[in-house]
C-alpha cells in the first residue's frame, strides 16, 4: 500500500462506462474513496460514517503512488487556475468542514 491522500492529478484512462471525465482532465482524490451507498449513513448523507468506507493511501494506493485508481464517483473535477497544492486539503479536510457546514 502506498499512502498519501489529497491526491490531485491528471486522468490517464477510463473504466467502462465512466462518461463524466475525458482523459486528460485533472481530477483530484479525496481521502475518502468509497462508500456503500446503501447504509443507514449513506442514505442520511452522512457516508463519511459509512463501516464499509474505504480510504486513499489507506486501502488503495495514494498520492505518493506513481499510479492511482479511484471510483469515478469519488474523483473530483478540479478548476482551472490553481496550482496542485492548492486545492489538494479540501480533497481531506473540505469532507470535515462540508458535514459541518451542512448542519448549520
């Protein structure tokens, strides 16, 4: 296992069936990868609580990877006009601040 989480980067390819990323695009991965989608967490929106979460660079290869695979939907379309390090805490930290913005 290679650790590392806030992982921004770039697609190099595509799994079946994923329509929203074209490669080439600079994605970033946050440190939680997937989720069941379908526990009592889950369906609250409150997947980060998920017991079947898995994490970057804790359950599969992370940033300091040469390589990373990521679900789809776990891979975060990045803007434009920022550097690498300049979005890469909100792929960890931005999971935190969001739930907590949400219960405001």
């Amino acid at each position: 296992m290679t650790p590392g989480h806030e992982v921004v980067g770039e697609v190099l390819a595509l799994g079946d069936g994923v329509v929203d990323f074209l490669v080439g695009d600079r994605v970033g991965i946050a440190w939680l990868r997937e989720t069941c989608g379908n526990c009592r967490f889950c369906r609250r929106g409150r997947e980060n609580l998920c017991p079947g979460s898995r994490y970057t660079g804790w359950d599969a290869d992370g940033g300091y990877a040469e390589l990373a695979v990521v679900p789809a939907a776990y891979a975060l379309p990045l803007p434009t006009g920022y550097t690498d390090d300049e979005p890469a805490p909100l792929l960890c930290a931005g999971l935190i601040g969001y739930h907590a913005l949400e219960q405001c």
